[in-house]
C-alpha cells in the first residue's frame, strides 16, 4: 500500500515541472557551426574542381601522347619491315627458279 | 526566413530554443547533448526552412525534428554499446561500458528530484514511441492533438500511446521498489 502510493507519486513528480533554460547564446553558438561548416565547404570545394580540371587535363595530355607516339613508332616499324619483306620474297622467289 | 534573412533566424532561435532544448533534454536525459542538439536541430532548420510548407505550426515542425533528431542519436548510442558489448564478450576491449549518469531534471522541484530522478530511469526503458508521447504530454504539456500532429498519428492512437506508457511505466516502478 505504502509502494502504491509512492509509486503514486513517482508517477505525479513530473506534474509540476519548470522548464530548464536554454543557453541564451544559443544563436551565436548555432551561427558559429553554420559558419564553420560554410567555410569548410567553400574550401573543399574549389580544390575538388581543381583537382578533377588537372586530373582530365592529365588524362587528355597522356592520350595525346600515347596517341602521337603509337603512330610514329608504327610508321618507323613499317618501314623497318619493307626491306626485309623484300630480301625475303627475292629469296623465294630465286630458290623457286632453281 | 525563407529568403535566409538572418534576423529572421535569430528571431526563430530565440523564440522556439526553449521548447528545442527542453525536448531534447527531456528525451536524452543529459544537458550537454541536449544544447548540442538544440544546435543541430537550428542548423538543420537553416537548411530546410525552404522545405517547410507552412501546414503545420513552426512550433511542431520544430517538435517533430528534435524529436526525430533524438531519437537517431539514442539509437546509434544503443548500437554502439551493443557493438561494444560484442567487442568485450570476444576480449577485443575489456573496458567497462558506460552507463547513463542518473539524470535529474534542472526543472524539477526539489522534494520531488529523487521521485523524478527514478520517473526518468523508468522512462527510459519505455518504447521509442511510447516515450516521446509521455514526454510531450508531461514535460512539454502538449495536448494529445499536437502530440498527434508531431508524431504524425491519430488522437486516439496517442490516447493509447499514453495509457500503454502509463502501464509499463507502473509495472517498471513496481519492478524497482520489489528488489
């Protein structure tokens, strides 16, 4: 019976509540993180564009240069290969006369 | 406020910062987290005023997102400790978990901190949903048709809400004074 009527109140202790104060810089604090959080925001982001420009520049550059390269070394080779084409098929062709 | 005038905000802010931290406090049970989370929510509300499409009072609006807001932040704590506790059971980390300091509510009055001191313990083992309509209606003391328009429910389902909170938390206390 005595629980029962503790429990009674325990139940009732909220009844009366204050409210509790906010801090009263609250705003300040709230525009500080906002800030903040701008500020961290303006400065990533000019880097990440930065950084994708340099990677496609790099990229591009490195394809031109593989592409440049692979034509020329394909020519020269071209040209190496004719000569000897040519000894070889006059070979076969003198052993055939045989 | 829409157009981000920041006198607008600052008005917002002090205005609404009681009911914020007051609901805050009241569900996280710690002053620290509740002014962390009072900012959190005002910073949130910076971002989405424009979302805001003015059906409902700021007021529940605000409710509704500190609540919301709270609530995750109870919930990744409780996995974090329920990973913790895996952790130490494997020996990873044999540190003991923290346990959640007894709160006593700064509003409450003084021959009734220690009654209220175990109300809140008791609240704490409560359903999410259970707790935050028990809460809205005894420290906030909103009627049962805000707390309907906060929690997005029916009058009557927060009636039940209320006398379900009321039974467990009975049972809890009866629990606490059987030891």
């Amino acid at each position: 019976m005595e629980n029962k009527n503790e429990i009674e109140k325990i139940l009732a202790s909220l009844d009366s509540i204050q409210k509790a104060e906010a801090n009263p810089f609250l705003y300040e604090k709230v525009m500080i993180r906002l800030e903040g959080k701008e500020a961290r925001v303006v400065s990533i982001v000019p880097i990440k564009i930065w950084q994708a420009a340099a990677c496609f520049a790099v990229l591009i550059a490195l394809n031109i240069f593989v592409w440049t390269r692979t034509d020329s070394v394909g020519k020269t080779q071209n040209e190496n290969k004719n000569p000897l084409a040519q000894e070889y098929f006059s070979y076969i062709n003198n052993t055939i006369q045989f | 406020m829409k157009a981000g005038e920041s006198s607008a905000f600052k008005y917002l802010v002090d205005t609404y910062k009681g009911i914020v931290y007051n609901t805050a406090l009241s569900i996280l049970q710690n002053d620290e987290d509740a002014e962390d989370m009072a900012q959190e929510v005002f910073i949130q509300v910076f971002h989405s005023v424009k979302d805001f499409k003015g059906e409902s009072k700021i007021s529940t609006w605000l409710y509704r997102i500190t609540v919301t807001k709270s609530l995750d932040l109870l919930r990744s704590r409780k996995r974090k400790k329920r990973f913790a506790f895996v952790k130490s059971l494997f020996g990873e980390n044999n540190e003991p978990l923290a346990e959640q300091a007894s709160f006593v509510h700064p509003g409450v009055q003084l021959e009734n901190k220690e009654r209220a001191r175990i109300l809140f313990s008791a609240i704490d083992k409560l359903p999410e949903n259970q707790k935050t309509a028990f809460l809205l209606n005894k420290t906030e003391g909103l009627s049962y048709q805000e707390i309907a328009e906060v929690l997005h429910v029916s009058v009557s389902s927060v009636e039940s809400l209320l006398f379900r909170a009321k039974g467990n938390l009975q049972k809890y206390l009866e629990g606490y004074y059987k030891k």
